[in-house]
C-alpha cells in the first residue's frame, strides 16, 4: 500500500553553495539518555516541550541513571535575553503539576514530563482550572430561562 500512496518526489537541481544546510540541532544540547518528544509553539513568549528519558531502570550502567537537563540550554540563547518562567503541566498538558525553581529538570529513568516555558516579560498561558467541575454552567447565571429555536 505504501507504493501506492507514498511514491517519493525527485527533484534536482544544480549545485547552489550559498544553500547551507542547518547546522544547529537539539542533539548536542541533550544528554544522550534524553529525548525531545514534542515542541509546540503557543505563541511569542511561551513553548511547550516534552522529554522523556530514553532508558528504563537497570537497562544501562551508565545511561539509566537519573538526566538533567538546563531548558536556557536546551532552548538557546535567545531566551535567556530577558529570564524565563518554568511550569510543569500533566502529560495534557491541562493542567499545572507546579512551577519549576530555576531552569533544570531531572528526569528519572522512564519518565516523560511536559513542560511550558514562558518569557518573564509575558504572563504565563491560562491552563485548564481543575477547580472548574462543569465548564458550560461556569459563566451562565440564567438557568431558568426557557429559549426555543433563536440561535
């Protein structure tokens, strides 16, 4: 099947020098045992990533043991311009599990955790509140009127 759909694009083209490719990666800012899963954007000052640890309990001597990771580090220069505000969230990514002091994280063998980092010129994102049981009356005080058909 994947013959049919996915067949490859060819393309070429003469040789242009000054088309470099990228020569930045995540690779040499993680710790080997650490792996980038997801990083979303939410907007100018805010992003969201998630790690995980690569090797389980005992399955390496060396490389099963507990990974730090520095997030200024990991996200570059360009954020450490104006300092930065860490706050775990739930694998959701809905709710907060608690702020973060400082920029580093350890992650335990076999463990993902998300994380939102935000610009301290920005207000962190609004996450879900797990306070709020049922979001469609939350806002509505009028539960007694009756509105047929004027939508």
């Amino acid at each position: 099947m994947s013959r049919r759909y996915l067949n490859p694009l060819v393309a070429l083209s003469a040789h242009n020098a000054s088309l470099t490719p990228p020569t930045s990666s995540w690779a040499p800012r993680l710790p080997f045992n650490v792996g980038l899963i997801s990083l979303e954007v939410v907007n100018g000052h805010t992003i969201r990533l998630r790690l995980t640890h690569l090797f389980a309990i005992h399955e390496h001597p060396e490389w099963s043991k507990d990974a730090t990771v520095d997030l200024l580090v990991l996200l570059g220069p360009q954020w450490s311009v104006d300092g930065v505000h860490v706050t775990e969230l739930n694998l959701s990514g809905n709710r907060v599990v608690g702020p973060i002091q400082g920029t580093t994280v350890t992650l335990q063998p076999m463990h993902v955790r998300e994380f939102e980092v935000t610009t301290k010129k920005a207000k962190a994102a609004t996450v879900y509140d797990g306070q709020v049981t049922n979001l469609a009356d939350a806002g509505n005080d009028n539960d007694d009127d009756d509105v047929e058909g004027d939508f």
